[in-house]
C-alpha cells in the first residue's frame, strides 16, 4: 500500500491556497526611488510603514521602488517591465520619481540617471562607450509611459509628486511646484490619472513643524529620512488618496 506523507501535503494545499488568495486579491505597487523604498536601517522610505496603513487582508501591497533609480533608469533596467508583467485589473500602481532625474542626461555616472526636463516629446539620443544607443525622453514622457501601460492592464495609475527636502528658506520648505512637481500634476491631469500632491501635502505639514522638527527626520542628508519621517509621508499619500474623488483605492485604507 502506498503511503501518504499528510502533513507534507497539508502544507502543500496550504501554500497554494495561499498563492491563490494573493493572487486574486487587488494590488498595490510602489513604484519609484529611495524616499519610496530605501534600506529600511537608518533610513526608510514611505512605501515600506504605508502597508500598515491599508487593510492587507483584502489588498496585496507590494513595494518595487528601488533607491537610486530615476524614470529613466527604471524603465531601462527593466524593473518597469517586471511590474507591468504583474498587474491585472482593478490593480493599483502608484508612481513617485523626481530625486534622481535632474542631472543633464548623457553616459557619465553624473548623469546616466538625467531625463530631459518638462512633460513634451523632445529626445535626446546617446551613445554609451559600447557603442549602444540610448533615447532619452522628458520626464513627463516616462511617467506617462507608466500611466498609460498600467490602464493597458487594467490597472489604476495614482500619480504622486516627489517628498520635499529638507531645505528651507525663509522659515518654509521648498517645493517642487515648478518643477518636478509640476510635470506630475500636468500628466496626471492630461492623461486622466489620479494624483496626489505628496510634495505639497507634506510641505505644508513642514512648514506647520518648523526646520528644528523638520531636521530630525533626517538623519544624514536632506533627502532621506528616517522611519518617522518616512511615516509622515506615509499618512501624507493616505491623506492624499482620501481626497480624491471616486479612487476605489481609498476603500481599502483601514478605518
């Protein structure tokens, strides 16, 4: 007579129901750089203490950013594709760049990162030192790219504008409204997306808590912060996402 190892194939049953569960659940992708997903020691980012913040027995929230990345670099590594293998309908995907974009673009380690500035179709073409040409678009095209190909799956696309720094002037953050900013707001408008104004959202909560507060959520430099600040930002996106009119996404924020 052939035995049975039931315990094994209890779990196995386990597992699969489990993966089956996961899987016909709606998701929530982060997507971005190091103010969304960092190393979660000294420094963090919002994508990681924001899962707390949603119902996860009912939504899968999955962070894909990855420090150090711009909208060009995600897209060429192929970190883009991978999510965009993923999604299916009535998934969210929410977008944050801007960091890592501002350098002028070409091949040098200074600016293998840069993107062109604005929402429009200008290009610029580079060639690398293997010989391998690569096109450079605006920073407004990349994020497009993300929102139109996340509705191609189905998916939501939720637009969201950079973290502000810890720079001030005057006694106020600085923001990112005509800049970075601006460019997500203008193709979140155009193509029909949803977007939160993390910049300004946070900004505010800055410029109510004052440099000396500001400054303790950055423990090395003025773009990282630590799991506190990373927090602030978190409830900040939460906050955003509340605001804005029939986004199914608010539906899963625990009460």
């Amino acid at each position: 007579m052939k035995k049975y190892n039931y315990p094994i194939i209890g779990c196995l049953i386990l597992i699969s129901s489990f993966a089956f569960i996961t899987q016909q659940k709606p998701a929530l992708h982060t997507i971005g750089d190091s103010t969304v997903r960092n190393s979660n020691k000294e420094t963090w980012g919002w994508g990681t203490p924001i899962a707390a913040l949603f119902d996860t027995t009912k939504l899968h929230v999955e962070n894909n950013a990855m420090a150090g990345r711009s909208t060009r670099t995600f897209l060429s590594e192929g970190r883009w594709d991978k999510v965009l293998q993923t999604l299916k309908p009535g998934d969210f995907v929410t977008m944050q760049f801007g960091h890592n974009d501002g350098s002028a673009p070409d091949t040098t380690k200074a600016g293998r990162r840069g993107v062109l500035k604005g929402t429009g179709e200008e290009t610029k073409v580079l060639t690398w030192p293997d010989g391998k040409l690569e096109t450079v678009h605006t920073y407004g095209w990349y994020i497009r790219k993300f929102v139109r190909e996340t509705k191609s799956k189905g998916a939501i696309p939720i637009v969201v504008s950079m973290i502000p720094r810890n720079q001030f002037k005057d006694g106020k953050v600085l923001r990112a409204d005509q800049n970075f900013g601006k460019w997500a707001a203008d193709v979140a408008r155009e193509e029909n997306a949803f977007f939160v104004d993390l910049n300004k959202i946070t900004g505010d909560k800055y410029d109510a808590m004052g440099p000396e507060k500001v400054k303790a959520f950055f423990p090395g430099d003025h773009t990282h912060t630590n799991l506190e600040g990373a927090k602030v930002n978190a409830q900040s996106v939460i906050e955003g996402i509340e605001a804005l009119k029939d986004c199914p996404l608010k539906n899963y924020i625990k009460k």
